[in-house]
C-alpha cells in the first residue's frame, strides 16, 4: 500500500486488525517518508530509526501471539519535552542537546505499554517557551501549508510531523497554548486537558502549574485513541488526579449537540488585533454548530484584560525557579575551562541557553526577588484566582466556551515579532492554563493565503469527553480537518 500515511488512527488499528499491513510496514512507510520530506520541513530533532523498527516487529510479534490492543504497532512522534529512555531529550535547548534521558516520562512508558511505535523526538521553543518554534536550538520547523511560515510553538514539531504525514499523532505539552496554537496554525486537532488529568512526571518542566500534556492529531477522533493511552494517574506525580479515565473513543458521540449551550465571551471577539478572516471562519464554524442543534449564548469573561501581564509573570516566575537545576555541574551544557565555580555557573547558563530563555529568567528572577515578591508574584495569584472564577462563573450560564485559539493564522518565519507582541498573541489560550481548565482546537477553515484557521472550545474541568464529541460531531458534518497541507499534497 502506498497511502498509508492517510489512514486514520482508526483505519489504521483496524488495517493491522486484519493483518492488511504489517507495523512494520507502517513504520518503514512512515521512516521512509520523514527521509525524503523531512529535510524540507526540518520537524524532527531525532529520527529514532533502529528502536522504531524493533518497537514495530516487537507489536507484529504480539499482534501474532493474539496480545495486540487497539494502538498496537501504531506509530507516534513525542515532543522533544518528554524523557525517553536510552534516546537524546534536548527540549529544544543546547543547555540539553548532549543530555541522553536515563528514564522514561510516564507518557511515554504508557506509549510503549499500549504498543505504539516511537519515530523520534520533534523540534520545539527552546524550554517551551515561544509561539513559532523558532527559538529552538535546532532551529526553525516549517509550516507544512507554507514552508516560509511558522508551524506555531511551542510544539510546533508535532504540530507539523502531522500536517506534512510524517507521524500519524503527536504528543505535545501546553503550558499557555502550545498544543492549541500549534494545531490551529497547522490545521489540526489538539487537546490541551484539564490541569492533573495527564502526568507530568518526566516533562521537561517549564511552569509547573501550568504544564499539561496532551495529543494533537488530524481530527477529534484521533486525538481520542492518543487521550486514552495518556491520561490517568501517577503515583510520580503529585499534582496528577486519581480519577477514572473515561474511554475517550468510545464517548465521542455521547454529548447531545441539541441543546449545547456554548458560551460567546463578548471580551474576546473585540480583542485589537483578530483578524478578520479568523473572526469570519469561527463565526461560520459557531453558525455550523447551531445548526447541529446548539444554542449560543452571549457570556462576559471580564478579566481578558488581565491574562497576559498575569501568566507572563507566573509563567517566568516558575521557569526561573525550574532552570535553576542547569548550572553546568550535575548535567546538560558546561562551559570550558571555568576559573571557578561562578564563572562556571555564569557562562554554563549564559552560553546554554538562548536568548528567550534568558528574558524569561530575568523577568521570573526579578518578580520572585524580595521586595518585589508581594507587588508581582503574590499580585498576580491574586489575579490568577479572579480569572478562575471568571470562567467557573460563566460555566454556570453555559456547557462550553467558544474563542478564537489565536488572533491570527500563521507568522512568516522571522516576521521579527517583539516579544511583548509576541505574549499578546497568546490572549486566547493562556486563561485556561492559569484556571487549569481542559480547551482544544479544531480546524474550521482558511484565510485568504490559504492558511488554517482554528476554533478553540473550552470546557469545565474533566470535561475532555465533552470536548472530543462536540469536535468529533462537527468534524462528521464538515471536512476541513481532512484537508491536506500543500506538502503533504506534493507527497501524496
Ligand atoms: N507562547 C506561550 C509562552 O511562550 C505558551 C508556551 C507553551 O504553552 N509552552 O509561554
């Protein structure tokens, strides 16, 4: 078969089901593709070649003994943020380009243990931290609709393994966006959980309270099969929730549409800075929605205001206290022949890390430091709690929240973005992180380059099933989750 990288999560479990291809046909399809288009979109930092095809006999080897789950053999690209075992784990970073994980992430041992087949390791911000993938040591990933644009970030790599067919999924992690932003800009599916819902154990940690992994894939449905093997409790991490997991694939047509009540946040649709052809495409996909039976309400969220000077002073205040671990002694980078052990600290730290990671621990360091810790830190929990109850307020009104996932589509690669325009372009996803509520992004259409468009819809928490099944219904009634980036066309 030559289309393989067409199929569907589930037309792919059911295509090994019945013994149509072998996993080790998919991945030799999969690892053949990423050799010849990869170099274009620059997605992967580590092309896992060998452990994938021993991964891939081992899955044939079980699907032979009649010990095959669903995702058996199925391939899967993991965000450079997630410890694996024996293989590179940079997190975008030079501070960490030489650091080979002793252990796996709980996502990724709960990968191997449903069978999947793990490609490689794909490019993000350096440390999670950008919106474009472009501060990446590795340098910029390419957006597979237009290669001189950003494929978004942070995870931007596994936004655009996806777009472009060189890994059916991807997992990616979001601390303020970076699963949502990237699907939007790469017409995809992805799904930002509910904070506590996805183990963080053995992620590279950028804000703590804020950080929650989660799948990205072409439709709701797929995201579905990567929820099922990702979510659930770990005794490793102390912030995960020990509550059932619902089976996400099985509930993707459990929530009645008629009837939905999906909240219209007055706030976010008079934001400076939407564009027009996003503002039209998610009006249209919400007038979609209502003729599937839900009912729009019109809802305040008051606090948008207060979202970006909130979270980017949350956020860099728990990084700058995370990276202190990087001081070029216990591991990652080392400067060369340090006189003693500041100047070792000093320019380890200065040379590893780039340029975005050292603003952001400066911002951290100085809003934590004593005498200023009350009128930033303590202000900004303070803000953090209102904007909570914000949302908690308005889920009494309403079943789901509908936003923009991003005021605009994709960047041109090096459109020399300011940094503080930059924090403004993350308006739509950073609340939920702050309130720790579930949200995901769906495709719903195109701007005028032909670049996706995304729709967010925001949930009460634990509500992913919800969320699965209003995407999964509206993407059985349209198709533009279907629709293929122009290199993937090329490479039909
Ligand atoms: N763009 C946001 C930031 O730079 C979000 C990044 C993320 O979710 N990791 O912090």
């Amino acid at each position: 078969m030559t289309d393989l990288h067409r199929l569907s999560i589930r037309e792919i479990s059911e295509g090994l089901a019945a013994a149509k291809f072998s996993s080790r046909e998919l991945t030799e399809h999969y690892l053949k593709r990423i050799a010849k288009i990869d170099p274009q979109v620059r997605s992967y930092v580590t092309v896992t070649n060998e452990v994938a095809l021993a991964q891939a006999d081992a899955a044939d080897a079980l699907r032979q003994a009649g010990q095959a789950t669903a995702l058996t053999g199925i391939p899967v690209a993991h965000k450079d943020i997630f410890c694996t075992q024996g293989i590179k784990t940079s997190a975008g970073s030079k501070m960490l380009d030489n650091f080979i994980s002793p252990y796996d992430a709980t996502v990724v041992a709960q990968g191997k243990t449903a069978g999947l087949v793990t490609l490689g390791k794909v490019n993000m911000d350096e440390f999670a931290m950008g919106s474009t993938s472009e501060s990446s040591f590795y340098g910029a990933t390419k957006n597979p609709w237009a290669l001189d644009h950003v494929p978004g970030g942070s995870s931007g790599g596994s936004a655009a393994v996806v777009a472009a067919d060189l890994a059916p999924f991807a997992t990616g992690t979001d601390t303020g966006g970076s699963i949502r932003q990237p699907a939007s800009f790469c017409g995809l599916t992805g799904l930002k959980p509910t904070y506590g819902r996805v183990s963080r154990y053995g992620i590279i940690a950028y804000a703590s309270s804020l950080d929650q992994a989660g799948p990205m894939a072409r439709s709701a449905e797929d995201c579905a099969y990567l929820m099922n093997v990702m979510a659930g409790h770990d005794a490793k991490d102390s912030t995960s929730m020990d509550k059932a997991v619902e089976d996400y694939v099985a509930n993707l047509n459990a929530t009645a549409l008629k009837g939905l009540r999906i909240g219209i946040p007055k706030q976010y649709f008079n934001v400076a800075g939407l564009d027009a052809a996003v503002k039209a495409r998610v009006e249209e996909s919400l007038k979609k929605l209502e003729e599937l039976g839900a009912v729009l309400v019109e809802i305040d969220l008051n606090m948008t205001e207060s979202y970006v000077p909130t979270y980017y002073l949350i956020a860099p205040a728990e990084a700058s206290s995370n990276l202190s671990r990087y001081d070029g002694v216990r591991y990652g980078y080392r400067a060369e022949n340090p006189q003693d052990i500041l100047d070792l600290y000093k320019r380890s730290r200065s040379e590893g890390f780039g340029a975005e990671v050292q603003r952001r621990i400066l911002i951290g360091t100085y809003a934590l430091s004593a005498g200023y810790y009350d009128a930033y830190y303590v202000k900004a929990q303070k803000v953090r709690r209102l904007i909570q109850q914000d949302f908690l307020k308005a889920f009494e009104q309403v079943d789901v929240i509908a936003a923009p996932t991003a005021p605009t589509t994709a960047y041109k690669i090096g459109a020399s973005l300011d940094p503080v325009e930059m924090y403004l372009g993350d308006i739509y996803t950073i609340a939920v992180n702050l309130a720790g509520l579930p949200a995901i992004s769906a495709p719903v259409g195109f701007d005028q380059d032909n670049l996706p468009v995304g729709l967010q819809l925001i949930g009460n928490y634990w509500s992913e099933s919800q969320l699965l099944s209003v995407v999964h219904q509206y993407q059985q009634a349209t198709d533009w989750h279907s629709k293929r980036a122009a290199i993937a066309e090329e490479n039909a």
